[in-house]
C-alpha cells in the first residue's frame, strides 16, 4: 500500500496533480488524461465508508479493479480511512468530465503560487503566394518588432499549408499588380533606423558648428 505523501486537499483547490502507478496508468489510458498537463479541481472528500453506506457505490469496483489494484490493497486502505478524491476537469472538447482516486495514489499537488509557463505561438496567414516567394527578408524585422515590445527573440520559420493552386501567367500577374501596389513601406525597420539615426547625427554636428547646445 503507498503511503499518503500529500495533506488532503481542499474543495475546490484547482492545481496540476500527478498520481502514483498504478491510477497514472489508469487514468492515463482510460481518460487519455495526462495530469501534469491538465489542471484538475477538487470537488469531494469522501471516506470509503461512508461512500459504500451512504453512496451504495462500491470503491474497489469503480477505482481499484479498473486500475488493477488488488482487493488486499484496498481492503488496507479501507481499515486505514483512505479518503476518496473526486476531481474534475475539461477535456480538449471543453466536456467536464470527473475522475476518483484514493489520497495515498496521489504523490504531488502544484503549489497555489506557482505561474504557468507555455509555449506560444503567433500565426500569421499571408494567404496564398507564389510558391517562390521570399519571406525570410522579413525575419529579422518581425524578430525585432517582437522582442522590442515582448522582450523575448522569437524563432520564426516559414511554413506552407495546404496544396499547390495553379493559376495562368495573367492572373499571377494580376495579383502581383495589387499586391506590390498595396506596399508602403519598402525599406527594413533595420534600414530605416540607421537613416534616422544618420539625419540625427546630422543634425547634431550641424548645430555644433552653429554653436547651439541642445542641453
């Protein structure tokens, strides 16, 4: 029998909970439940005893047995008054959806003051292009606008969905028309900066032979 190694949660504590072997297994073949990806909420406490009595459900036929724990492990646990947790959570449908598990398979709870951290990622759709189109002119560029305002250097990449369109030579020609009549900025954020700062410098020497302090 495990030993409890966590103090009993409270309701409605929302937390990333990780489960010992064999219910880790269990939930994570028959829930396709990942715990440590997936927050899950306290709803009940229950004793064995009191679900049995008072719930007519039978703990080792709903927990133990799915889970392959045998019947002298959960005859222990019920002598030792090992409460029952009830959880429930949101599958990647967005349907709640509630799971059990005795306390002393539970062996971790994330902390309250713990900040979540996750990969994210922005998604720009530029719509279909010519196959032979650049885009990697325009990394440096969108890094830059990112860190500038975010503080981290994104990892850019281009990326192709779905199939190839053919189109004739006009309507390529066409639609390159009104896509390069649409641009209205044709140099860099990089170049643009070195041009300001240029004309700045500029100025700067030119009051200094004028004698004008700024300061």
């Amino acid at each position: 029998m495990p030993d409890v190694t966590i103090n009993v949660p409270s309701i409605n504590t929302e937390a990333y909970f990780k489960f010992k072997e064999p219910i880790n297994y269990y939930l994570r073949n028959k829930h396709n439940l990942n715990s440590l990806s997936m927050k899950l909420k306290v709803v009940s406490i229950v004793s064995m005893k009191d679900m049995i009595r008072n719930y007519l459900r039978d703990p080792y036929k709903e927990i133990y047995a799915p889970a392959g724990i045998s019947e002298v492990e959960y005859k222990k646990d019920l002598l030792d008054n090992i409460p029952i947790v009830s959880f429930s959570y949101h599958d990647y449908k967005g349907v709640e959806k509630y799971i059990l598990s005795p306390l002393n398979y539970i062996e971790s709870i994330s902390s309250v003051s713990n900040k979540e951290y996750i990969n994210k990622l922005i998604v720009i759709d530029l719509n279909k292009l010519p196959k032979e189109f650049d885009t990697t002119i325009f990394f440096t560029d969108l890094a830059d606008f990112i860190e500038s305002r975010i503080g981290i250097r994104p990892e850019i990449k281009e990326v192709a969905v779905g199939k190839i369109e053919l189109i004739s030579q006009e309507e390529h020609e066409m639609r390159e028309t009104i896509r390069t009549n649409m641009v209205t900025v044709h140099k860099t954020l990089k170049t643009q900066l070195e041009e300001a700062n240029l004309r700045y410098d500029q100025v700067l020497q030119r009051l200094q032979v004028l004698g004008i302090s700024l300061g």
